[in-house]
C-alpha cells in the first residue's frame, strides 16, 4: 500500500509540472494582447512606486477580480484588511464605498505609506486606519462582529498556520472574506512547504523574534484551501480570472497558470 501511495504521489507530481508547462507556454502567447483604456490605480500611481510589487498592469487587473465581482460587500461594509502593505486595498475597498478599513501591517515603512497615500488621495481622517503588528497578535485583540468582510490578498502562502489564521477571522465572525493566494497545482489535499526569504518586502509579513531571514511557509493545494475554509466555517467561491476577458496577462503568471487564486468564503450559518 505505501509502495503505491509513493509511486502515486510521484506519478502526481510529475503530471503537474508538465501540466505547469503547458500554461507557461500558453501564457507567454496569452501575454501579448493589449487592453485599452485606463484601469483603477491609473488614478492613484503612487502605488506603483511605494512598494516593490506595484506593476501597473498587475494591480489594474488584480482590481478587476478582487475588488469589482465583490461590490456588494464591500460598499457600506466595516473591512478588516490583513497584510495592508502600502494601503492600496484598503484605499481600493474605500474608494468602493466601504464605510470603514482597519487595515494590519508588520513592516513599519510599508505602514508610513500607507497613512501618506489616505492622506495624498484625500481620504478622509477616521475613515481608513493603520495598525503596526503581528496580524496572529493583533487579531486576538479584536472583537467578534466588528467587521463585515475580511481582505486577505498575498499573505496566506507567507505563513504555515493557515488554520490558525482562518480560525482568529472565523472568531470575529465577519460575513464573507476575500483571499487572494498562491495555491500549488498537486489535485491532492496537501500544504507543500518551502523556505522563504522574509528580507523581501514581498514575503514573510509576519516579523521574526528570532532573527532569522529563512523562515518555513506553505503553499495550499486548492483541495486543501477549500477543505481549511470549510473547517473554519466559511463556503469557497473562485473568482474565474480567465473568465475577465484579460488580454494583457503581463506580470500575471501565476493567475494564467492556476498557480494563485482569488476565493470569495461566505460564512455559512449554523443551523
């Protein structure tokens, strides 16, 4: 039985890196188009300068399957944005109509951008807020029912206590979350982990008391992403990417090739 378990899991794996192939060379056809026209964060270029992840087609795009399908809960909504990085979220979400954004931030600069961008693009005082911290402390501190839709976009692959995560947002009891994440392509349920450079502004958010740049993070299988979403309380709904009529998949790789997803969990009631 282990015998077979192995070669299985062998057989799966490399069924997935030739899978991987195939949509990188389809990706780089796919990439060559052009979409007209002016997208969200073309009104708001500072974001492509306060952070080291801010390509202009990239986040216009991201914009399209994160903020536009989700209107409905995020106008009017208190919004809690986890990983706020430089604001662009949570100036997104405001833009959008929510009523109120907390964003969390672990990176002190990136938290100084995000205050000087509200203030730049003249959102007003109290509106849109900034706290410095660890999101697994600054979570407990928090009350159930103070905020309707949790944002989680780019950091869920940054950690390896996923469930620990998606039972702190489960605790506060908000009604849906949007989780924007890499996903590993095996179509078993599993967390494949990696080390990660957590010096690189676009990794590892959560500060280490340790010390060490190297830290262990684990990137889900979408099996898995749907059964921890599940276990916590929450449905799982994609956002289909390919469905967006997305030209342009320049700096968008990883969405083309099912490598990251975005997933809308509404929180199912108990009965």
């Amino acid at each position: 039985m282990a015998k077979v378990s192995i070669v299985s899991l062998v057989a799966s794996r490399l069924e997935n890196k030739l899978h991987v192939k195939k949509l990188r060379l389809q990706s780089k056809f796919a990439g060559r188009g052009s979409d007209k026209g002016q997208g969200f964060f073309d009104a708001y270029p500072d974001f492509f300068e306060t952070s080291t992840s801010g390509h202009r087609n990239r986040l216009n795009k991201r914009y399209r399957a994160i903020i536009e399908p989700n209107l409905d809960i995020i106008r009017g909504k208190s919004i809690l944005d986890i990983a706020s990085h430089d604001g662009r979220w949570s100036l997104a979400a405001n833009k959008a109509g929510a009523r109120y954004i907390l964003g969390i931030e672990a990176r002190d600069h990136l938290v100084k951008h995000a205050r000087e961008n509200m203030r730049k693009y003249g959102v007003p005082d109290g509106q849109v807020e900034f706290m410095l911290g660890d999101v697994f402390e600054v979570l407990k501190g928090f009350e159930p029912g103070r905020f309707d839709t949790v944002l989680c976009l780019g950091f869920f692959y940054h950690t390896l206590y996923h469930m620990e995560l998606l039972n702190q947002i489960a605790r506060l009891n908000p009604k849906h979350l949007i989780l924007d994440t890499c996903v590993d392509v095996d179509p078993d349920p599993m967390v494949v982990v990696q080390y990660e450079d957590v010096t690189d502004e676009t990794a590892g958010a959560v500060p280490d008391e340790g010390g060490r740049t190297c830290l262990l993070v684990g990137h889900p299988t979408k099996k898995a992403l749907e059964m921890m979403l599940r276990s916590a309380g929450f449905s799982c709904r994609y956002i289909e990417w390919q469905a967006l009529g997305i030209r342009n998949w320049e700096f968008l790789r990883e969405y083309h090739e099912g490598q990251r997803v975005t997933v809308v969990g509404t929180r199912i009631e108990k009965t």
